[in-house]
C-alpha cells in the first residue's frame, strides 16, 4: 500500500513545490481538506489560504495561494493557483500594506464592481496574513 504520493503547487508564473508527501491539508470550497495517499479522484474550487504539506520525513512545508484549482488522483495531487507564495517567501510588511490598501479601495470604490474587487483582494490578503501567522508559529 502506497503511503506517499506526488504533490505538485503551480501559479501562473513557476512551479512552487514538486515533491512526493504523506499528507496534504488546504483550504476547499467547501472547508478544509485533507489528502492521504490513495485518495478518491475529486477535482475543486480552493479558498485563499495555506497548503499545508507533509513530507515523508516528517517535515512540512507551508504555501500561500490566493485560492486556485485542485486535482486529486489516487497517487498525486495537483493544486494550480495564480498566486502562489511559499511560507519562507511570506513578507509581513508586504501583506499588511497591501492589506491597508484593499481596505482603502474598498472605502473609495463607487459601483458594485469595484466593491467586489475590493472585497476579494481584501479576503486574499486577508488569508496571506493568516497563512504568514500560521507558518510562524510553525517554525
């Protein structure tokens, strides 16, 4: 029986992570998932949030995705984002202002477009923060 399986973390611009895991933890649409060896085949929507990955030696490595598409096949798993950060990679200051920013264009915005775009940068940004405080009481 495997007890390990294929993890690959993509955004638009590189590969983030490609490695093999004993167990994989991210956020889902409809909640947290997750993922042994062996899983159910499943393809969905994920939440901005961290993907928590665990490797065979125990060791874990934290990404921050600003929500993105899962594919789960019996012996791999694919998350594909369009914003991908490993936890290492997370800049605090970075976060906060963009965060100050998204709160800012929310105050301003003048039609419901704008409103909704203020409002999903500032889950996005939102969730990054999380995710940086999550991986620093990791580490």
């Amino acid at each position: 029986m495997a007890t390990t399986f294929q993890v690959d973390v993509v955004s638009a611009e590189e590969s983030i992570f490609s490695g093999e895991a004993r167990f994989v933890a991210l956020p889902g649409e409809a909640g947290e998932l997750g993922i042994y060896p062996r899983h159910t085949p499943l393809i969905t929507r994920i939440k901005p949030g961290s993907v928590r990955i665990e490797r065979p030696d125990g060791s874990e490595e934290f990404i921050f995705v600003a929500g993105g598409i899962l594919e789960v096949q019996p012996n791999a798993v694919t998350v594909m984002s369009d914003t991908a950060i490993r936890g290492k990679d997370l800049d605090d200051e970075k976060a906060n202002a963009a965060k100050a920013a998204a709160e800012e264009a929310l105050r301003n915005a003048k039609g419901e477009l704008d409103i909704a775009k203020a409002q999903s940068e500032l889950a996005v940004m939102a969730a990054q923060i999380a995710a940086l405080r999550k991986y620093r009481q990791k580490k």
